[in-house]
C-alpha cells in the first residue's frame, strides 16, 4: 500500500539538493513548503511534474502485458530475477525493493517476501493502477525515470529494471550503500523468429557495451547471468506480446498475429495458430560504483 512507501518518497516539486520529504494526511500527500498530491481512488499517486508523455503505454497495452505476463510464459525471467533479489536479503532483514519503469507490478509483486516492501514506478497512469493491486505491500507511483525518481537517497535495497529505462545516476543514488540494481535487458536472438515473421522492431546493435558504458561511474558490474528458453504461443498470446511494447506503436493488430504474417508464414513450423518463440535474455547485476 502507499501508506508503507510514503516516508521513501520527495516531493518532486522541491529542489532536488534539498527536496522535502513526503507525508500522508487522509488521501493526499504534501510537502513542508506546500505542494500536494491526490492519491487516486485506485490507490496510487502521480507525482510527474508534467503531463504524461505521448510514449507513455496505453491502457490497451498495459491490459495486453497483463494478459500475456499471466500465462506465466516469463515466469522463468521472474523466478530469476526473484532469485538475485533475495540473495540481497540473505541476512533476513526485510528488503525495500523498487521497480523503475514496473509495467503491471508482475516482477516486483514475484520478488516481495514476508515484510518486505515495494515501490512500483512508471510513466504510466494505466500501468501504475494495475501495479497498485499486484500486491498488498506495493505502493504505486507515477513517475519518470529519466526525469529522476521521486525518492530519498539511499533508502533502496534492491532496485529492478526489466524491459525497461535506466536513469544510472538515479540509481545509484537511491540505492543503500551495499544495494543492487537487477537489470533485464533482451539478447540479440530474443524473439528472433517472431522479429523476422512479423517485422518488428530491432534489437539496439550492441546494447550490452552501451549498457556498460552508461553504468560506468555509478554502477559497478557485479555479475550477469543469460538466460534462454522457448515456449509455445497461441496467436492471441502473441498478439499481447506484440501490442505490450513498443511494437504497438508501430504495428497493425493484425499483423501480430502469426498466422497473418507476411505470405502467410509463420515463425516456426508448429501449427497454424500455435508458435514456438525463443527468449532470450541477460540478467546483470549492478552495485554502487
């Protein structure tokens, strides 16, 4: 709930040097030099500074990353990174654990145990309703991670970025000083197949020396773990997995459907209807540089 993250939180309106800490009073929060925020019916709270961007996922995307994500097609991606984040917290102590850029809530919601807490960011308003009710210890903010996050230095255990922008400065910043980022960036054979049948966007050529690059000086690499596997997909799946990103900016609804690619081809050779997709991705983990 908000109520558990609020004391993490600055008000976004302040000066960053010496931003005013947020509080609670009935369904709003404020600030000692005045500003407020609504909490949202649903739970959640915006504190963007500006409107919400044009690039910010829609409700249909978001309602398609739901869909897709609770197939548990990703579900091996979750265990992983669930896994790296409570290496964090072998001590028993509970874990303050943040989620930049959260979508749904699905990975963050898979990495909450016992009394741990959550803070779920992202740009979007329809992303952020669905994460405030992944879990009853998340609490749900609108925010920008390349604007910098609307949170106090050093009161994060563990910080996660999957699929998603990273603000390196912001997150060391954020982190406590034995913390650790959990970035999930794609592998360049990652959806391959569906990639080439349905003419997808493609991956960034060398993603993973720009990721290192932009790291360097606030996050250290700790370790990096690939992970590979395949799963089947029926079209519909697909379609989800198409429209919950950036594709569905770029694509037609029918044309995320398999059996409507290009010559009627299909990724594999499974059944019409049912496609076998390759994923493929690294989990890094990241310490304060």
């Amino acid at each position: 709930m908000l109520a558990d993250v609020v004391e993490l939180l600055h008000c976004p309106q302040c000066p960053r040097a010496d931003a005013a800490g947020l509080v609670l009073e009935g369904r709003t929060l404020r600030c000692p030099r005045g500003h407020s925020f609504d909490i949202a019916r649903q739970g959640y709270v915006n504190l963007l500074a500006g409107g919400v961007p044009r690039h910010a996922d829609t409700a249909a995307m978001v309602a398609a990353r739901d869909r897709f994500l609770g197939t548990g097609a990703y579900g091996p991606v979750r265990d992983a990174v669930r896994s790296a984040a409570r290496r964090t917290g072998d001590t028993g102590t509970p874990l303050t654990i943040l989620e930049a850029g959260a979508g749904t809530g699905y990975y963050l919601a898979g990495c909450l145990a016992d009394d741990d807490r959550g803070l779920a960011l992202d740009i979007s308003p329809a992303a952020v309703r669905r994460a405030a009710r992944a879990h009853p210890r998340i609490g749900a903010v609108v925010a920008d991670t390349w604007a910098g996050l609307p949170v106090r230095g050093g009161v994060v255990d563990v910080l996660l970025a999957v699929f998603a922008p990273r603000n390196p400065a912001e997150f060391a910043r954020v982190l406590v000083p034995q913390g650790r980022a959990l970035v999930v960036t794609p592998l360049p054979e990652h959806l391959a197949g569906l990639r080439s049948a349905l003419h997808l966007l493609d991956i960034e050529q060398d993603k993973e020396s720009h990721l290192l690059d932009r790291m360097a000086g606030h996050l250290d690499l700790v370790a990096s773990t690939d992970l590979r596997f395949t799963v089947r997909l029926s079209a519909d799946t697909v379609a989800d997995l198409v429209g919950m990103g950036p594709n569905a900016f770029h694509s037609r609804p029918d044309a995320a459907r398999p059996e409507t690619a290009e010559n009627g081809a299909t990724p594999t050779d499974e059944p019409p209807g049912e496609v076998e997709v390759e994923v493929a991705v690294r989990l890094w983990e990241f310490a304060r540089a």
